[in-house]
C-alpha cells in the first residue's frame, strides 16, 4: 500500500546560542565569504526571486545539487587528523556541499556541529558566520522560529563588545554583518514585515557600500525592490530595478555582470515587465557566450524560455528549453529544461513532442542523489505526466507510454526522499500530488487522507501558496464524494488563503501568475458553483457575491501583476437605493445571475447551458453587432441574452423603481454593451441607467459637485506611427469647451511629459483623452497613443496619479482625484477574450473616481455628437453620470444614421456612476 510510505518527519535542530568571546579562524572566513556572497546574491538577497527554496516543482528549478555527496558524515573525532581549525572548516564546507545539493536537515546538522565548535574554541565571528548559514538552513526547512533565532544570536554575537572590538577596518567582519542582516531581511519577509525586511536590506547595503563591495550593494538593492513591490511601492521597485541596471551597465563583462543581470531580469519578469526582462536576460546571455561561460549559458537560457512562456511565445519557449538541456553543463539544469519542455508540449498538447521527453528524463530522474531539487524534478514529472494522461484521455489521441502505477512509484521516491531529507515543504508538494493521482483513480478516502497530510505539513511551515493548493484539492475530493458543507468549507479556506496572499502572489513564484486561469481562478469559480447549488441560503448568497467579487479583484491583480488595489467594501443600498447590482458568472454547467435590490434579500436564478454554448451565443452577438450583419440575427442573440440575464428580474426591478442597473460582469460577457441587450421591443439603455465596475468592494461612492466641473481635454487628430487620422477629435474637443471650463493639449504638444506635466501642475477632475488606443487582457498591448509614441498601461497609471504623490511615492491625501477620465477613440483588443480586463484594469489603476470608454471605435462624427450630448448633459449639474450617458445614447440611437447599436452602444462608464 502506497499510502504506508507516507510518514510525517518532524526532526527539529535548535541553533547554538552560547556565547564565547574571541577571535580566530579568518582562514575560513574568507572562503566562506565568497558562499554567502553567492547565496546572498541568488538565494538570500533575492528570496522569492531566483531561489529554487521557494518555486513551486512544477516549474523551472535552478537550484544545482553536488553530485556524490553523502549525508553519513564521520563524528569530529573520527575525521582524519586534522588540526582543530581544519576539522571546523571541513565541517563547514561540508555543510555548504550539503546545502547547495538541496539537502537542508543534513547542512542544518552539520553546520551545528561547526558553531559548537567555534564557540567552543571561543571564534565569534566564525561562530557568526556559521549561526548565518543555519538561518538559510532554517528558512529553507520553514523553520521560521529557529531561524529567527539563529539569525538573531549571529548579529548578537558581531555586536557583543569582544567582537566589536574588532570590527573597526576589519572588511570580514562588516561583510558578514551585512550577509546576516540580508538572510534578516529575506526571513522577515517571509513572515508578513515587508517594512522591517526593507529597514534591513537598507542597513546591508550601507555596509556594502562602505566596503566598496558592488556586488553586495546591488543584491541588496534588489532586494529592497523586492519588498517595496511587496508594499506596493511598484514604482519606486521600478525606479530601483532601473538604477540596478544602469550600474550593471556601467560594468565590464564579467561573470559576476551575468549574474546579476540574470538576477535583474527574473526581478523584472516578477514585476511584470516581460519585454525588458527579455531585453536583460538576452545580454546576460551574449555576455556569457562571449565569456564561454557554460553553467550561465544554460540557466539564463532556462530564464528566457519562462519569459518567453510568459509572453505565450510557445515556440520561442520550446527552443530556449531545448538549447539549456543542450548547452546544460550540470545534470540538473539539463533536467529542468527538459521538464520545462515536457510541462510546455503538454499543456500545447503536443503530444509526440511530449511522448519523446519521457524516458529520457525517467533515465535521469534514477541518477539523482537524494535532494530538494530531486523531489521537485519528481514531483514536476508526475504533474506533466497526469496532465499527460488527462489530455490523451480528452482528446483520443492515443496512449502515453507512462501509467498511474508508474507515476504512483515516482511519487512513492519522491515522499520517500523528502521524509529522508526531513524537509517539510518538499514533502507536502510530494505527499500531495500523490492524493491528486488518488483523486484521479477514484481512492477518495485515500485521497483525502494524503491531502489532509499534505495540507497540515503546508500549515506547520506558514506556507500559505501550498496550503491553498491542497485546500483546493480536499474541496474537490470532498465535492466528489458528496460532502457538500464540508467541501465549502475547505473551498473557502482556499481563498480565504489566496486573499492573505494578495501581496505575495506575485513575489511568491512567477508560476501562479502564468497559470492563474488554471490554478488560482477556478477556486473562486468552483466555490461559487457549490454555494449557488441546492437551493442556497442568504448566507450562500452573500458569501457567493463577496467570493465573486474576490475573483474581479484577484483577476484585476493577475492583469498587473501587482497586488496593490484597494478595498473599501460598500452596500449597493449606501450608495443609490434606486441601483440594483447584476452578478452574472459563467459555470462549466450553467449560467449563474445573483441579483442584489436594496432592502431585499439577495436573489438567483440560473440557465442550464454548457460554458461553450454560452461563450459561443456571446461571441457570435459581438460579431453580430458589427452593421454588416442581418439585424434579425443581432436582435435575436440580443434577446437571448437578456433573457438570461434581465427577464427573470423583470418584475423585482419595477417594483423596486429601479432607475440604474450596475453590472459585475464574467469572462466574455466583459466584451459585450450591456445596452444593447433587446427585450423584444426596447434596448437596455431605453429603460435604465448602465454602468460596470469590477466589484463594489473597488468603489468610490461620491457625486461630484458642478462647480467643480473642469476638463483637461487631449487629443490626436493627425495620423501617426501607422495609425490613421482622427479629424473628428478637434470638433470633439471644442464641443466640451463650449460646455465647461477646459485646457486643451493637441497633436504635436501631446507628449507624455506634457500630459504629466499638467496633471501634476493642476487639479482637473475631468480628464478628457481623444486618441487612438486598445485595451487588451496582456499590460503590454494596452496603451494610448501619444504624438510620439504609444504610452503603456503601467506609464499611463503613473501619469495619471503623478498628482497624488510626492517624490517618494507618499500619498498626498489633499489632493482630490480625477472624477471622470474619458478615453474617445480606444477600443478592446480584437479577438482578446479578456480584452476588457485591460480596459477595467486601467479604470480602478487610473485612480479616476469613473471612467467612459468604448469597447470599439466608431464614426468620429458619432462620437463627437454623442460626447457633446454627454457633457452637456452632464454640466447641468442636474443628473448622475450614468444618466447623462443613457440620455445621450438614446439621443443617438434615435437619429436613423446612427440608430444601429455599432454607433452608440461600445459607450461604457465605469466605476461610480454617480
């Protein structure tokens, strides 16, 4: 029985903690400064970036072992005749072997034994150094409680008066102070202190620099970036990665410039800017081809093909992890490229390419010593085969090579291996991938028993991003076995989870971003589904609404790649009685519509379709909104889908007086005008307000005063960089001036040092631009087009709130935001299905209080008309946003030119419709 190999190690090392005043040994100091530079600079200065300690096995892992090192080590006494010194130093270096080869329990044993020594021998500072590395020994167990102590008695230690004695023009010293309040820094940010980790790595770098130490000075740098991203400090992250690049730049060619652009170029990929990532890992690359430089060939060759996999270059990808296995001159490095590959050919259902991966890595995964790396290689293995095994069964296309009971044993190693290596995080990715491959048989109880055992591991160490994945996994299994209520309850735990990892998740691993539709988004769904069957209670209903609502925010997030949104959770009922909120979300099985009316409980009502049958009915009335299709066809999709959505709350929405409907739309239903939905007889917009907002949690509920009403209006109405002109915007603009004070920006002035400019230098509440641009569901292809160049989303959002800060990022609370940003002229990106995630992205980002946009462009002399109606409409003073809006739509759709939804329907405001 498989499930007998499973047992729970639980060996716990406490560190040294007795203290002894001298000083010897600097022999070995200065070799083991060279360790703790090298783990400083891939592991500890950069802990969520480069370290394998913290990535998830089923992907990339460069953490290389030391082949044909054996854990039985002989007692000190045993060891061959040595001078004392000797014999702590070989202890040493053994314990670094151990550690670098993933084997943490065993460097954690024979790094105490060395600190014993040294403070038996009275050697402080190499007592110090020793007590340093036990910290990176403990983090990497997820001995967080030993870790703080060890680290503590360390820089206890260098701070004690016989040590410190010493410190003065002694470079060894101050080194190995800054080394330990780097692993302090990367150990406080792991437990929740981004703050005091920023303090730390501040401190770290100021002795770096006064030791003329470059390479210190920038690994801490970048890891302070590190932890203001974890703050939410993204542009001054930016701003610090930025100036990291430039003092490489400034460098020779070295091995240590590849390094660190190596480092830089994971951090960027971190933050979210793949191309520039892409653009520093590639000259890391030609440096280290120019210095032939094998090992860094092969893993910035690994570092590309995940960016390139980021930016859904499939191919790109495939042939940066083929050129790494090839060039790999270390045995894991070729395997994690040939994992990558394996990993990437499934989920592209390449399956020939996939099929020829396998015995070739389960030739090498027998070679492995016992490891960290070696379990996740395992680990990484099973999950691509299973995978394997799911899409050959969906697709028909034949058998793998691979079965369960072959994968089975694989997992069998791995746990095997963990439990021998006693490291917990290791164990609970093995432990728990072995219940998956149970859940897919069919042994639930076994099933739920391995994940159970894989979940408490994950909790013991506060390893939140695993503890989500098998609480996901027991919800599952759960749901399978017809545990309904406890199923919920390991499904809310999940995001319950997921939602204290807002920070994190983009720093834990770059993994959980790539794959957020596959394994962070269908929690919030597969939740929902469970709460909205079997004729559901309030609770339910409320708890299904916030989990929605969860989902938008953590969408929004995974969009940025920044977890910096604010929540400020309202009640549709403070905000307009007369507003009633539409929650649609599109199930595997059915399409789900909560409906919230104040004063009233929440309601549901369901269609029983299949997800692809709703898609496709959504897709072909986007398509039909185009003039050149037959207006029976459109009308009849339209109707379609407000029934789904409208008709059952036909009769709750009159009695309620219902002036204003608010939707939080799903997936495709993004794309769509909601006011072009047909009831028979009248569109949507003839018979309510509309507006859209990612979730009432992301709202700022405030009317503007009209006497506040003034516009900075900017525009483009000449072709440029091969978009074509816009003549209808000059027309556009005068008309708002005629309707309110206004500043205009046209074509050459049009710069984005302009439009910063006067936003900074003013307090405009209406921001009015008029320019060509596309929102897409990629940062990188969601941008407004300027004079001279396009302005991406991330440049955009700091333009926009240059005014709220000061120079070091500090809000600036005085200074009110936009009301209403209006972007004329842009448009969703064609054929993007979560195009509209760019354009609801930019609207919560901008800091704007709302934002009116269109899905796509149309007539400039509709939209010129149609936004002259809205702003007279609105400067009245007299009526909401959302109003003046349905009024000049319907102003639109009576004249017969414009009367066909193309021309006034991609009209959306979102955000506070007030």
């Amino acid at each position: 029985m498989l499930t007998q190999l499973i047992t729970r190690c639980r060996s716990r090392c406490t560190p040294w903690k007795t203290r002894i005043f001298n000083r010897r040994g600097y022999r070995l100091l200065l070799r083991g400064i060279a360790f703790l530079m090298a783990l400083g600079f891939v592991t500890g200065m950069l802990p969520a970036i480069a370290s394998g300690l913290h990535s998830e096995p089923s992907q990339v892992l460069t953490v290389t072992p030391v082949q044909g090192i054996s854990g039985d080590r002989l007692p000190l006494s045993q060891l061959p005749a040595q001078s004392v010194e000797e014999q702590r130093e070989t202890l040493v270096n053994q314990g670094r072997e151990l550690y670098q080869g993933g084997r943490f329990a065993e460097a954690l044993r024979v790094w105490n034994r060395a600190a014993e020594g040294y403070h038996q021998g009275g050697d402080r500072l190499n007592q110090a150094l020793c007590l340093n590395y036990l910290t990176l020994a403990y983090q990497a167990l997820g001995e967080w409680d030993s870790a703080e102590a060890s680290i503590q008695e360390s820089l206890s230690l260098l701070d004690s008066p016989a040590t410190s004695s010493h410190r003065t023009g002694n470079p060894v010293s101050e080194r190995i102070r800054a080394q330990a309040l780097n692993s302090k820094g990367s150990l406080q940010l792991t437990r929740g202190e981004p703050e005091a980790a920023l303090d730390s790595w501040k401190q770290a770098e100021a002795l770096y620099q006064a030791q003329g130490d470059l390479t210190g000075a920038l690994g801490s740098q970048i890891n302070q970036a590190q932890g203001m991203q974890t703050l939410g400090l993204y542009r001054r992250s930016r701003l610090l990665l930025e100036q990291v690049n430039q003092e490489l730049q400034s460098q020779p060619d070295s091995h240590l410039k590849i390094t660190g652009l190596q480092n830089l170029g994971n951090a960027l990929q971190v933050v979210g800017d793949l191309p520039e990532a892409q653009r520093v890992l590639s000259q890391s690359l030609a440096i280290a081809r120019n210095l032939r430089a094998a090992g860094e060939i092969s893993t910035t060759l690994l570092s590309l093909g995940n960016t390139a996999r980021a930016l859904e270059d499939w191919d790109q990808a495939l042939t940066y992890y083929q050129e790494a296995a090839a060039t790999a001159t270390a045995p894991i490095t070729k395997l994690d490229a040939q994992l990558n590959q394996l990993s990437l050919s499934v989920e592209t259902q390449q399956w020939e390419t996939a099929r020829s991966l396998l015995n070739p890595i389960i030739e090498q995964l027998a070679t492995l010593p016992p490891s960290r790396s070696g379990v996740y290689a395992r680990v990484n293995f099973a999950f691509s085969a299973l995978k394997m095994l799911e899409g050959l069964s969906a697709t028909g296309e034949g058998e793998p090579t691979l079965s369960e009971p072959e994968i089975a044993q694989i997992l069998a190693t791995a746990v095997q291996e963990a439990n021998a290596l006693q490291d917990p995080r290791s164990q609970s990715y093995a432990i728990g991938e072995l219940g998956h491959l149970y859940k897919r048989t069919g042994q639930f109880s076994d099933a739920k028993k391995l994940t159970q055992q894989a979940l408490a591991v994950a909790v013991s160490i506060n390893a939140k991003e695993i503890a989500a994945r098998w609480q996901w996994q027991l919800g599952r299994i759960l749901k399978e076995t017809g545990e309904t209520q406890s199923a919920i309850a390991a499904y809310s735990e999940a995001v319950r989870t997921l939602s204290l990892l807002r920070r994190d998740l983009v720093a834990i691993a770059q993994e959980v971003q790539f794959s957020f539709q596959e394994r962070v988004e269908p929690i919030y769904r597969e939740l929902v589904s469970l709460l909205l069957s079997d004729n559901p209670t309030q609770d339910h209903l409320k708890q299904a609404r916030e989990t929605l609502e969860a989902l938008q925010l953590a969408e929004l997030e995974n969009f940025f790649r920044q977890a910096c949104l604010d929540i400020q959770p309202v009640q549709i009922d403070q905000v307009d009685a007369k507003a009633a909120a539409i929650y649609p979300i599109i199930l595997p099985d059915r399409l789900e519509v909560i409906l919230s009316i104040p004063g009233q409980p929440l309601r549901h009502y369901a269609t029983g379709l299949p997800q692809g049958e709703v898609e496709r009915t959504l897709e072909q009335l986007l398509a039909a909104l185009n003039p050149f299709f037959s207006d029976q066809e459109r009308l009849k999709l339209s109707k379609q889908v407000y029934d789904w959505l409208i008709l059952p709350a036909e009769g709750s929405l009159a009695d309620a007086q219902i002036q204003t409907l608010v939707f939080v739309l799903d997936g495709l239903l993004r794309n769509l005008p909601m006011a072009a939905l047909y009831d028979g007889g009248r569109y949507l917009v003839e018979s309510y307000n509309i507006a859209l907002t990612p979730g009432l949690q992301l709202l700022a509920p405030q009317a503007i005063a009209p006497n506040q009403l003034r516009a900075l209006t900017v525009g483009l109405t000449e072709a440029r960089q091969g978009f074509s002109a816009l003549p209808g915007v000059a027309r556009e603009l005068d008309e708002i001036s005629s309707h309110l004070p206004a500043q205009m920006i046209l074509n050459q002035a049009f710069t984005a040092d302009a439009l910063k400019q006067e936003i900074q230098n003013s307090s405009f509440p209406v921001v009015h631009l008029a320019t060509h641009g596309q929102f897409s569901s990629n940062p990188e292809d969601t941008f407004i087009l300027t004079y001279d160049q396009k302005i991406h989303v991330t440049q955009l959002q700091e333009i926009l709130r240059s005014r709220e800060t000061g120079r070091w990022g500090v809000t600036q609370s005085e200074i009110p935001p936009i009301e209403l940003l209006v972007f004329s002229a842009c448009q969703t990106a064609t054929g993007d299905k979560r195009a509209a995630l760019g354009l609801a992205g930019v609207a919560v980002r901008s800091g704007a209080r709302s934002t009116l946009a269109t899905l796509w462009s149309v007539k400039d002399d509709s939209t010129s008309q149609l936004m002259a109606d809205f702003y007279r409409e609105f400067s009245l003073g007299q009526m909401s946003k959302a109003e003046a809006l349905r009024r000049a739509q319907v102003a639109l759709l009576q004249q017969p030119e414009y009367q066909h939804p193309f021309y006034w329907a991609p009209f959306i405001l979102v955000g506070n419709w007030l």
